[in-house]
C-alpha cells in the first residue's frame, strides 16, 4: 500500500470511528476508561517488574510503590468502570480548569497589547467554560464528556490523515 493510499485509509477509518463516538458517546466514553484503565494495568506491572528485576535501578523502592498504585488504580478501573470513567472526567475538567487560568496568565503577561492576547483570553474562556459545565454537572457530565473528546479528536486526526494523503496525490508522491 503507498503511503497516500495508507494515509487517506488511516483517515476514513478516524472519521468513521469519529463519528460512531459522537453517535455513541457512553460507550466510547467507557471505552475510553476500559483503555486507560489496561494502560495503568500494563505500566504497574512492567514497573514492578522493573523494580524487583534491576537492582541497580535508582529508587527501586519508590518506583515499586508508584508501579503498585498504578496497577491498583488500573484494576480498579476495570473492576469499576463507571467509577472510573467518572475520575477521568474529574481530571479532565480540572485540567480544562487549569489550561485556562494558564492561557489568561500568558494572555495577561506575555501576549499583553499582542494581536495574541484576546485569541489565548477566548480559548481560556472556552478551557474555563468546558472546565466548568463538566465539573458542575458530574456525574451526568461523565456519561458523555470523554466520548465526546475523543470524537472530536478522532475527527480532527481523520480528517487531517485525508487531508495529507490527498495532498501527497496532488503534489505526486503516492
């Protein structure tokens, strides 16, 4: 397969499964903790492993006790998934919180009489707002919040697979 060919493949798939989160956003939002969830699972035991393995790693103590709170935390995301999907969605509406309160810092400070400035003050009021309507409206919020992220993200990743593959066809690079 040519690499444009991959390209506009990787796309439609994205966008596809894009789409079918957005249609779907419980699911995908469950999906998306079940992931995060195996992912906690894989690096606590890789890093326990790692700890008892390697006498020589710094710290082994230490990274055997935070290998050991992940592989915790994972199999009780599995174990619980609701509750797990609802602790995602806490952090990702605290991390909107900050990503805001950071961008009106810098538009404040470092964008200050920019053209820069009133784009990071909307995109902190739009981080602050999302940060916001999710925290207040847990646990509702969490039904939809992460499958709805990763719908749009799966979206935006699609269409700018197509969009590149596309490209490579017009310029000539299959």
């Amino acid at each position: 397969m040519k690499g444009s060919t991959a390209l506009i493949v990787a796309g439609v798939v994205a966008l596809i499964a894009g789409i079918i989160a957005l249609a779907f956003p419980l699911p995908a939002s469950l999906a998306v903790a079940i992931f995060v969830g195996w992912a906690f699972v894989v690096s606590g035991a890789l890093g326990l492993w790692a700890a008892f393995s390697d006498g020589t790693l710094p710290n082994r103590g230490w990274f055997g006790l935070l290998s050991l709170l992940n592989l915790v935390l994972g199999v009780w995301m599995l174990a619980r998934p609701l509750e797990g999907m609802i602790s995602l969605t806490i952090v990702v509406g605290a991390l909107f919180l900050i990503s805001g309160v950071s961008r009106l810092y810098l538009a404040a400070t470092e964008y200050r009489g920019s053209r820069m400035m009133w784009t990071m003050v909307l995109s902190a009021l739009i981080s602050l707002g999302l940060g916001l309507y999710i925290l207040f409206r847990l646990p509702q919020a969490s039904a939809v919040a992460l499958g709805v992220l990763l719908a749009v993200e799966l979206i935006v990743v699609g269409t700018a697979l197509l969009m590149a593959g596309m490209a490579m066809r017009r310029i000539g690079r299959p």
